[in-house]
C-alpha cells in the first residue's frame, strides 16, 4: 500500500474514528456501571487466580486476557475499564484502519474506518459480548501497517509487529492467531531475505501466543465435541443464504442476536455490494502489484473458506476430526469469526476504490456526493448499531449484596478452594440486568475455584456437552441428587454460593453446610467439611516461566520503542529550537 501520500487531516479522521466508537458505545459512556451482555463480564476488581493464566488445567478460551483484566482492574475501576477497552478497540481499530489507507486521502480514510467500524460483524460479535475477540480485531490494522515495515526491512520495525501483534494475542487466542496469519502474509511477500523475514516474523508470532497455547496443549481436558462444529456453524442471517450472509460480513451461529435490519433484503443487498465495493477495489491495487493488499486478499479468502465449509456437509468432518484430535483445535469452532479477514480486506479496498474513482471524476458533477454517500452507506444499511445497539448495551450496576459476600469470601476463602454456584448453569438472566442473558460474573466477582456448569443449553432439547470433567461429575451427582455432599468434598469444593433471582434449580441436601449469609440475591453455605485441595498441574511452573519470559519481552520492547520516541522527539526539538535561533552578528574591531 506505498505510494505517494496525499494530504490527509489527521484531526478530521481521527475525529471520525472518534465518533464512530462513541455512538456505537452510547449509553454506556453517559452512566456509571457495566454493560453485561453475553459473553462480556466486567466486574468492579478482579480477583487473581491460576485460571486467568490457563495454568489450573482448564480449558484456555480468554487465556491471557482474563490476566490482563484482573490486572487492569486493581488499577480501574472494572466499569470505567470496560468503557475504555470498548470505546478504544472502536475508535482505535477505526483509526488504525485509517492511518494503513491514509495514502488514499481523507474520503477514503473516513469510508474505510466507517465500513471497518460499522458493520454485521462487530454487530454481531459485540451483541455476543465477544469484546475480547473484537480487541484483535481492531489490532489487524496496525498489523499489517508494522508487518509492512518489517517487509520492506525499515529500520527498528520488528519493535512495532512485536507490540501490535502482542496486543491482538493479549486479549485472545483467536485476535492472536488472527493478527499472526496477516503479518506473516504481508512478510512472506518481501522481494529481499524473504526466507528470513518470515522465520523472524514466524517466531515472533509464535513466542506470543505461547501463554495460550502452552496450556490448551498441555491441559487434561475432555476432548472437544464433534457435534460442536455443527451447532457453531455459520448460519444465514439474511436472503443472501449462508454464502452470502458470510460475505457481507454476517452469518453467525447465534440467530437470537442478530440485527432485525438483516431480514431486510434491500438492506442486506446492500451491504454485501458494499463489500462487494471494496472487493473490486482491492482486485485492482492486486492486479497492479501491491503486496499488501496482495496478502490481504490471501488472508481473506483463507478467512472466507474456515468460516464457510463448516457449514456445508461435504467439509464438516474434516473439521470434526481436527477439533477432536488436534490440541487447541477448538479455535476452528465458530467459525463465523474468521469473517474479519474479509471485513480487513473490504475496508482497505474501499479506500483504494474511493481514491480511483477520485482521480478520475472527482471534478464531475455528483461524484463527491457519491463518495459521501460511500463514507456514510455502512451506517444507512445498520442503523441499529447506533446508540449501543438501541440500548442492548445499557449499563447496570451490580447489586450492593454481592460486594458484601464478595468481603465475607476473601476473608474466609482459599485462593484454591473450590467454590459451586447454584444454578448450576453457565447464563443467567438476573432481573437487575434487565433479565439479559449473561455469563455468570461469579467466577470472576468472587475468591476462590469458582465452578459452574461448562455444558452449552443451545435450545431446550439441546445441548453441547462442557470439557470439564469437574463440572461434569458436580453436575450429574446434582441432578441426580446422590451423593451430593460426598462429591463436593471429593472434588475440592468447600462452599456453595445460591444465586437467587435467575432461572434454574438451587437444590440442596437438607442440613448441608452452614449457612453463612443468606441476602434478597444471593445465599452462601459453608460445607464445614475439610475439602481436598485440587493439586495443580506438574506443568505449572514451566508455563509461567515461559508467560513471564514473554512478559518481559514484551515490556522491554515497547518500553524501547517509547525511549527511541521519546529521544527522537527531543532531538527533533533541539534542531528546531537551533534552526530558529538567529545568527549573531560580529562585532567590529
């Protein structure tokens, strides 16, 4: 994407950017609280434990970004971080986007960030609370821009890939196994040391996903459901069919959150020529030779293909076969989400489209109330995008009663200790939050194991079974009802938190445990009996050595990369600074 530069205003663009993500955020950026949709769980201060880091040999799905979190959150409040983190993967991926483009002028910066930014995809993943996954995504961007570099063997570029490339792999597996597939497309085009390039790129991109990869190898989990690959298959979510939903950047499995503007056919036609825009222009920047959008386009259709063939009967078993053989093949399950490759690809090729149709009749009467008509098209064809998804995303604040038990448990709970929460299933739909339904915030508002139901409800007679075996025996001896207190204290589990107020069973054995707070909300028993501690894997300490190894490589280089800036600016300074002082004159004999 080199090329002669025209003259952007950096302040309108990123002006743009801005706005895009805090009307997308809405209502979630006036009040105080937490927007609890889905999957995405904030919660006030995040307590440490092993699992953030995937090293207590569960499953590593938000391995290490539920690190980062627990983290963050000991220096932010829980419900101003999640504003930040949402506001900036929005505005920053928007910007990102408009700075790879910025060769094509400000129109094409503003149409790009917009379609990057606003489109069925980020609907649908946000809806799904996959705030997490979108974070990697609005790194892509910034990706391609630093793999650029490396590629054509700048000075000081591998810094910059490490970062960006470290960030879309902090947050999840997937934002890092998607930022490691474009910068290793961009570099393996190099014209010099191409050989070379890609290995150092290569290793880079392996080094940072080893704290979620280490674990998901290594844990002694139940195998992955093949049935999994069906039930999280892409899905039409318009008239276009399967094929076409994917490729106007839609189809997820997940029809209960999908837009109601995708049932509209005149909208849904719409936006796939939209993509179908950026297509035509990406296929010309491909046809005369540019290298970026030449690995972008192979990204893509590699992206098209993963999230497709699931869908269809003939591919479906080998896909079976890989999430159940291959470790970490799970990845590979929902495969709407490699859609992102095309959107990446969509936007920077309606940008190069922007700038030909520009060049050629930009002094024509109509065209530049075309090119607005392109910047502003991918909000027209998803209004309900707007405003936190028309209030999807209203915050609420977490009842008073759960910081109470939360005080009670850190003071009376071992880190190790495991914890059951009744109902014992993975949603909830609480009537403070508006009955959405929610991952249970329990495990990461309170102390200790925190163990709930890991089996997926998907409908009322349907269902996919969980990985954890824990879960599993906990939950069958409770809906059998035998046993119940023998296995929880086999199982390492020495308390029971009851949340009232959300669907399901809270069954007990009458007499079990000492009640110890019993509120409107929420009821905690303490079994009294000596539970047996779970040990961790022997594998533990090898794991954190390799996260903390990656940790200080990490920090090292980006603090490297602020000390150069910080030095070049100064220096930049001083040179001004000398330029503009007058010469002296000399003083006569």
């Amino acid at each position: 994407m080199a090329g002669e530069l025209r003259k952007p205003v950096p302040g309108l663009v990123l002006g743009w950017c801005l706005l895009l993500g805090a009307v997308v955020c809405g209502p979630l950026l006036l009040h105080r609280g937490f927007a609890l949709v889905g999957d995405m769980v904030f919660v006030p201060e995040q307590p440490w434990k092993d699992r953030w880091l995937g090293v207590d040999g569960s499953v590593p799905r938000a391995v290490p970004g539920d690190a980062v979190v627990s983290v963050l959150t000991q220096l932010v409040p829980g419900d101003l971080l999640q504003k930040l983190v949402l506001l900036g993967l929005l505005s920053g991926g928007g910007w990102g986007m408009a700075r790879l483009v910025r060769r094509h002028g400000r129109t094409a910066q503003c149409a790009a960030a917009a379609l990057f930014v606003w489109n069925p995809y980020v609907y649908e993943r946000l809806a799904i609370g996959h705030w997490a996954l979108l974070c990697g995504y609005a790194a892509l961007p910034w990706v391609v821009a630093a793999a650029e570099r490396v590629r054509d063997r700048q000075p000081r570029s591998l810094p910059a890939l490490v970062v960006c490339v470290a960030v879309a792999a902090a947050t999840s597996p997937t934002g890092g196994v998607l930022a490691g597939l474009v910068a290793v497309a961009v570099v393996v085009l190099a014209r010099r040391d191409r050989l070379r390039v890609t290995a150092l790129t290569l290793g880079c991109v392996v080094a940072l996903n080893l704290p979620w990869l280490l674990p998901g190898v290594l844990a002694s989990t139940r195998p992955e459901d093949p049935s999994g690959v069906t039930a999280f298959a892409a899905r039409p979510d318009t008239g276009l069919g399967t094929l076409g939903s994917l490729a106007s950047l839609g189809g997820i499995w997940k029809v209960a959150i999908v837009p109601p503007e995708r049932g509209a056919l005149l909208l849904a036609v719409l936006a796939l020529l939209l993509v179908l825009a950026g297509l035509l222009g990406a296929g010309r920047a491909v046809r005369h030779g540019d290298p970026a959008m030449t690995a972008l386009a192979l990204a893509a259709g590699l992206g098209l293909a993963l999230a497709w063939l699931p869908a269809t009967a003939a591919a479906r078993p080998v896909f079976e076969w890989w999430i159940v053989h291959v470790p970490g093949g799970g990845l590979l399950r929902d495969s709407q989400k490699w859609v992102a490759l095309l959107a990446l690809l969509a936007a920077a090729g309606l940008a190069a489209l922007v700038a030909r149709v520009q060049d050629l009749h930009g002094r024509r009467t109509g065209v530049p109330a075309l090119l607005a008509a392109l910047v502003v098209l991918p909000v027209a064809v998803l209004p309900g995008l707007a405003w936190g998804q028309l209030g999807r995303l209203q915050p609420v604040e977490y009842p008073s009663e759960w910081d109470v038990v939360a005080e009670v448990m850190a003071t009376r709970v071992r880190p190790d200790e495991g914890v059951v929460v009744l109902p014992f299933e993975i949603y909830r739909r609480y009537t403070w939050n508006r009955s959405r339904a929610v991952l249970d915030p329990a495990p990461r508002f309170f102390v200790g194991d925190v163990l709930t139901n890991d089996v997926l409800r998907l409908g009322p007679d349907r269902s996919l079974p969980g990985e954890d075996p824990v879960a599993a025996r906990v939950g069958r001896s409770l809906r059998d009802r035998r046993s119940v207190a023998s296995t929880l204290a086999r199982e390492g589990v020495g308390w029971v938190l009851v949340e009232k107020g959300t669907p399901g069973p809270t069954w007990l054995p009458d007499g079990i445990g000492r009640v110890v707070h019993d509120g409107p909300g929420l009821r905690l028993v303490d079994l009294d009996a000596a539970a047996a501690a779970t040990p961790p894997p022997g594998w533990r300490s090898f794991v954190l050595i390799i996260d903390a190894g990656v940790l200080v490589w990490v920090l090292g280089v980006f603090g490297l990369m602020l000390a150069r800036r910080l030095r070049g600016r100064l220096l930049e300074q001083e040179g001004s600074s000398l330029g503009a002082r007058p010469d002296r004159p000399r003083k006569g004999r």
